[in-house]
C-alpha cells in the first residue's frame, strides 16, 4: 500500500503539469484559460494559438501520461513482481487524475484525453488502436473532437473488457478493468459542458478558425 500511494503521488505530481498553459505563458504571454473554450488541453491551445501548438500540447500531455506509468514503478518494483500491474494502473488513474485536477490550477485542468492516450499505449494497446480507429471515424464524420474522444473512451472500455474475458475482475485482471470503467467514465464526465453545446447546436467543429 506504501508503495502504491508514493507512486500514485508522484504520478499525479507529473500528470499535473499545465502545459496547455505554460505554453500559452511562456511563448504568447497568455492565459488560455481566459480563451476560447477555457480549458488547459490540446484541443484549445491549437484553437486559440495554431494547429502546431496544439500538436505540441498534445505530444507533452500524452507524455505524462506514458511515462510514469512505464517508468515509475520501476522504481518500487522489480517488473516480475505480481503487484507491479496493479501499481501501473493505479500511476495511470493518478496522472489522469493530476491532468484534471491540477493542485497548481485549483484543480481545474483539461479533459484528461490526451494524458490517457499515454497511459492506455502502455496499459491496454489493442484498446487504444480501437479507440483511435473509432475516434478517426467519428471525427471524420462528424469534425467535433468531443463526440470522437467520447465515443472513443467508450469503444476503449468496451474493447477492453471484452479483451479481459472471461474473468475480467480475476486477481490478476481488476486493476485492468476497473481502471477501463472509471476513466471512460470521467472524461465523458468532464465533457458535459460539450454535451451541452452540441445538444444546442454550439459546438464548434474541427478545424475551427485559429490564429496562426
């Protein structure tokens, strides 16, 4: 338990960087928390700054996302151990957790999909690649980039389980399918202010106008 909580800790420490906004800071001299949608993530920056900002934003969250949970329980655990799974998921849900609730933003972050992009390449890949095949069809069809990573958190948690069958709560498995309901389940949570807006017809779709 002691070693889950520090490396659950420090991988929320790193999930907690805002880099959406150091960026906006550091290279604009802006808050992009005062800009467009408001939010810290990939998806504003590139609206509010240009596409390949955005993209950087992108890269450096999906980033925080993948290397604690690949590098951090190294730390604690040798990777033979039958704890050291259990260990990775728990840093995956913490930087997820640290990109939402940021302690340095009080804790208002992002919608924490970028972040889990990182920690799902590492947990679940099959999960990821459908994921993304079902985020490149949704937003191909429709261009709103909060339906298509919905939809894709949700064929995430489903492929995921279906992958964990028979027995996806076994000793072995529950971290693994736990983790595949929780976070599907909070990002489609912090996309309720989009759900709202594409339920009134608000919301913008991709690519939107940005600045160069």
């Amino acid at each position: 338990m002691t070693t889950a909580a520090l490396s659950a800790l420090l991988a929320y420490f790193v999930g907690s960087l805002p880099f959406g906004l150091l960026v906006g800071k550091l290279v604009f001299g802006r808050d992009v928390r005062k800009e467009g949608s408001g939010n810290i993530g990939a998806t504003n920056v590139g609206r509010v700054f240009g596409a390949r900002w955005g993209a950087l934003v992108l890269a450096l969250d999906a980033l925080k996302g993948l290397l604690p949970v690949a590098f951090i329980p190294r730390l604690f655990l040798p990777v033979d151990d039958p704890a050291f799974a259990h260990i990775q998921v728990a840093c995956g849900v913490a930087t997820i957790v640290g990109h939402m609730f940021p302690c340095w933003l009080m804790f208002r972050g992002g919608k924490g999909v970028a972040t889990a992009l990182g920690v799902v390449l590492v947990l679940a890949p099959w999960a990821t690649l459908a994921a993304f095949v079902a985020f490149a069809v949704v937003l191909a069809a429709f261009r709103f980039v909060s339906l298509a990573s919905m939809l894709a958190a949700v064929v995430f948690a489903a492929t995921e389980l279906l992958l964990l069958a028979p027995d996806p709560f076994s000793e072995q498995n529950w971290s693994r399918a736990a983790f595949s309901l929780l976070v599907p389940a909070l990002i489609v949570l912090r996309h309720r202010s989009n759900i709202v807006r594409l339920a009134r017809g608000e919301e913008p779709r991709f690519p939107s106008k940005v600045e160069s």
